[in-house]
C-alpha cells in the first residue's frame, strides 16, 4: 500500500479544486458499489482509493461529466409486490362482506336514501295536516 499524496495528483488534475472534485465523485461511485476500483484495493478506502486511481491517471476530467444512473429496479419490484398484496387484500375483505363492486353499492346507497326522502315528505304531510285548524 503506497501512500498517496495530493502532490502526485497534481501531476494529472493542475488543479486543486478540480482534484477534489474527480476524487469525491470517484470515492462516490467506489463506496456505494456503482463502479469497482480500477486499482488493488489493498484494504484501502474509497477516498484514498480515488487517489491513487487519479495519480495512476485512470481517472481525469471526463468523470465530472458523467450522468449517475439509479437502479432502482429492487424499490420498484418490492413497492409493486405490496400494491398487489394490498389489492389482493381489499379484493378479500369485499368478498367477505358481499360487496361485489361500486356500481351495486351506489344503487344501494340511492334506494336507501330514496326511502328516506320518502318517509321524510310522508311525514311533513302528516304534520301539516295536524296542524290544520278545526273550524268547528
């Protein structure tokens, strides 16, 4: 394991802003598993391993234009699978309750409340006529 300073960097990258920069970005996609190291690890960490990858000259400006790509295809798989457990789940539990689809509950809900409206006008016509005075 050589030890790496930023002097041999500076060999490849003039700069020193531009140097930290390739390296964050380097020791980025080395830790969280985009891209493997081009170097021997060497139980060695990410940062240091940018480094090294820099004064080897195996990395240079190009990788501060590269787009970064997500998989997120395990998030994706994994919150369709509990879309599908929850939809089998609520398709169960209308079963179970004898509810077959919204149509049948909605003509439920206006014969219901037809009833209602029903009995609500027969009662104002009972009360109106209660109300009537008896000229006698």
């Amino acid at each position: 394991m050589a030890r790496i300073t930023v002097e041999d960097c500076l060999e490849n990258v003039p700069n020193r802003f531009d140097l930290v920069m390739i390296a964050s970005k380097r020791a980025r996609q080395i830790q969280t598993g985009g891209k493997s190291p081009m170097i021997s690890e060497d139980k060695d960490k990410p940062a240091v391993l940018a480094l090294r990858e820099v004064a080897a000259n195996l990395v240079s400006y190009d990788i501060l234009n590269e787009i970064e790509f997500k998989d997120d295809t395990a998030q994706i798989e994994k919150e369709a699978d509990v879309i599908q457990r929850e939809e089998a789940e609520l398709s169960d539990a209308m079963d179970a309750t004898g509810i077959a689809d919204q149509d049948a509950i909605d003509a439920e809900l206006r014969e219901v409340m037809g009833q209602m409206v029903a009995e609500d006008e027969t009662s104002d016509v009972h009360s109106a006529n209660s109300s009537v005075i008896d000229p006698e």
